[in-house]
C-alpha cells in the first residue's frame, strides 16, 4: 500500500462538476493499494500518517503532528500509484489491485484513519473521474510504501 501525503492549507474533491470534500488544515492522501495489501499495511499507514511531525510549531520548525493540529483529511484512491514504466511509454497498472479486493482495503483504511483521528475522514469516490485541488502548503509531501518499512 502506497500513499502520498500533501500537507495542504486547502484540498477539495470534484465530480461531475459536483464538489464532494473539502477541507483547510491537514492532509491530501492519494493512496494505492496492491493485491498483496492486508490490514497489517493499513494499520502501519494509519500509525504512521496519524504521527508524522510535519506542519510547524511556533518556531516554524515541522514539529507538530496531524493529531496535534487537529488537522482535516481527505483521502482519494489512485491506483495509478503503482505504475510500471520501465517498459515503453504506456505504463502498466497489473501491480494495482482489481476493485473487488481494493475497496473493502481502502474502505478500511478509511475507517481505521477515522478512529485514530477521533473524526470524519472525507473521500472521493473509488473509480470516478475527479477532479482534485490542493494548496501544498510549504509544499510538503511524503511518500511512504507500507512494504518499504526498513
């Protein structure tokens, strides 16, 4: 499981020219799942998301973590997060996992963000067209791959 988190000042989902999440403070979290993904990968994202120090203390120093700033999210699926592009010029997505296994995983990961956090967790929706508008706030984003944990 991948995700990329944008610290943003604003974020905002689109769908059929209908806007479907919105917030200020906090995260944009594309996040890509894998047929290899299980709720081990999801409870190693959460806790990591939920206590990574990234938005500024009074100093200006990134020392304050999404819990403490009481930060908002929205979390958008993108399987495109597992392109292969070592071959050609048309990346391949087999890496990424079919629906069927991919959104009950990001359904979960959702809920398990929700409960860490203590609050609503906004989405896009799983397979639309949206589109996404964010101010990357500094900017700042992180990358982190639940299989790349050494």
């Amino acid at each position: 499981m991948k995700a990329v988190i944008q610290r943003v000042s604003k974020a905002s989902v689109t769908i059929s020219s209908k806007k479907v999440a919105a917030i200020k403070t906090g995260f944009l979290i594309l996040l890509g799942i894998v047929a290899e993904d299980s709720q081990e990968d999801i409870d190693y994202l959460v806790r990591k998301i939920t206590n990574l120090r990234i938005f500024n203390d009074e100093s200006g120093v990134m020392n304050y973590s999404l819990l403490e700033v009481n930060g908002d999210v929205i979390v958008v699926s993108q399987f495109t997060l597992h392109a292969l592009t070592k071959k050609g010029n048309r990346p391949s997505y087999i890496k990424a996992a079919k629906p069927e296994l991919a959104i009950p995983l990001y359904e979960n990961f959702v809920l398990s963000l929700e409960k860490e956090l203590n609050k609503k967790i906004q989405t896009g929706q799983f397979g639309a067209d949206m589109q996404v508008a964010l101010v990357n706030n500094g900017p700042v984003t992180i990358i982190i791959d639940s299989k790349n944990k050494a």
